[in-house]
C-alpha cells in the first residue's frame, strides 16, 4: 500500500480540523507528489466551502498548480514550511519540464523566485533524486535539458483535451507505422533485385570465362580471341562456335594465329579477364 493510499483510508474518517491537519501532513510528506486520489474524497471535498478552506485549496493548489500561482494569491492558501516550499517549487519544475524539454535557468529562478543559480541547480538535482525527472545541467549555457519527467494530476475539466490528443498521437503512430511498412516492402524489394542482378553478373563472367578458355584451348590467338568477344559483347552473347577467321583474314591484318612473342596463353587470358571483373 502507497502512502497515499493511507493518506485517502484516514481521510474517510477525518472531518473539518482532523481532516485539514491530515492535508498538512500529506504536504509536508517528502514522498507524495501525486494528490489527486486524496483530493476526490468526500471528506476534502467538504473543507472547500468550510472555514478550512485554505486547506482545501492548498491541497488542489499542489495537485494542478505551481509557486507562481501560491505567489500571485497567497491569501488562498496556508502558510508553506519549508519543506512545502520546495515541494511547490519542484511541482512547478515538472510542470515546466513536462512542456519544453529545454529550459534555460533564468526562466526557472523567475518561476520559482530563486535569485541564485548554485540554489537553482540544487533544487534540480534535489528533484532528480526525488524520481520527478532526469536530464543534465548544461551549466555553460544555462540550460536545463529534460530526458524524462512524470506526470501530474489532471483535472477533470481537462480530461477531454487529454484524450483528444492521446488519439492524434495514435493517429499519427498509425501513420508512421505504415510508412514503415512500406519502406520495408521496398528495401526488401530492392534487395531482391540486386541479388538477382548479381546472380545474373555471375552467370555471365563464368559463361565468358568458360568460352575464353576453350577458345585458347583450340589455338586461337589474343587478337582472334579479342574479335569475337567484340561480337559477343551483345546481351547474352557467347563466343564458343563462332566462325575462325581465315589465315588470309589474318595475314592481310598482320596477326598470326599463335600469340605474339611474350605473350602466353595464360597471360593473355589474365589481361582480357581485367575487362570482365565481377560486379
């Protein structure tokens, strides 16, 4: 059972005086930032037009509001210890943390009526070891910037807004999850595709390395070699079965049929197959 929870089964009992001094110590508690549950019950809701009312509205004031509010109606309230005070101050830090996720230190010391920086810093830190929030201090520039911070109560009257804009953001998840989808479908598409070209490079180069060896296997020479892959350099081109040229075809062009002197069979395979390198 939380303290809360405690809080609320006492409170059952409590009535006018009992009942407002029960609030106080709810407030002055270092482990209670929540207070709405407390709030709800018929026993604090009978202090608000009672001569307790204070009470009550100090009670509502630290479930939805911030010490900017306690300064600015100060006769609404009780008094704040001490402890209260940086109660208030650090709700206020989570209010401010829960709407900008950057916030420079000038606006806080405004909010919270702190004039030091190195009390600022405390207070932030304070909050930090109390669970409400994390995030660094970026002393150099004065800022505070929030990686995470909790919730506070919601008022009833607010309870619309909140679920209208719970379902924009489950529209808009929505949306992002399917512009997910189909950039999926189309890396997976296009992975497939790149594989099949792939495949099909390969499957060039060995029918090519293939009809090149035996194309030398036969006794043809570079140059001969050299002219029909020229003429199966067409898609799909092959040149195993192709028409030898003639020795006069050879001699009026001034190639042999044999390699010229330095050039072996391997070595001339060696430099035609730099032109087909793998994809």
């Amino acid at each position: 059972m939380s303290e809360l929870e405690q809080f609320c089964i006492l409170a059952r009992t409590q009535k006018g005086r009992a009942c407002a001094a029960l609030i106080q110590q709810v407030l002055n508690h270092r482990k209670i930032y929540v207070f709405g549950e407390l709030l709800a019950q018929p026993a604090v809701q009978s202090l608000k037009d009672s001569e307790f009312s204070k009470a009550y509205n100090s009670l509502e004031l630290f479930a939805y509001g911030t010490y900017k509010d306690y300064e600015g109606n100060k006769e609404l309230y009780l008094e704040l210890s001490e402890v209260q005070t940086l109660k208030l101050q650090h709700l206020s830090l989570v209010t401010l943390a829960a709407r900008d996720r950057v916030i420079p230190y000038h606006l806080m010391q405004k909010e919270f009526g702190i004039d030091s920086t190195r009390a600022l810093e405390d207070l932030i830190i304070d909050a930090m070891y109390s669970g409400l929030l994390t995030g660094t201090l970026d002393q150099k520039n004065g800022l505070l910037r929030v990686k995470s911070v909790m919730a506070r109560d919601v008022k009833v009257t607010e309870i619309d807004a909140l679920i209208e804009t719970l379902i924009t953001w489950k529209q808009s998840i929505g949306q992002l999850s399917e512009a997910v989808q189909q950039s999926s479908w189309y890396m997976s598409d296009q992975r497939q595709q790149a594989q099949e070209e792939k495949k099909s490079a390969q499957e060039t180069y060995d029918s090519r390395k293939k009809d090149i060896k035996a194309a030398f296997d036969s006794g043809e020479s570079v140059d001969d070699v050299l002219a029909m892959l020229g003429e199966g350099s067409g898609e799909g081109g092959h040149i195993s079965g192709r028409t030898r040229p003639s020795s006069n075809q050879g001699q009026r062009s001034g190639v042999g049929k044999h390699p010229r002197r330095g050039t072996g069979a391997g070595g001339a395979a060696g430099s035609i197959f730099s032109g087909f390198g793998r994809r």
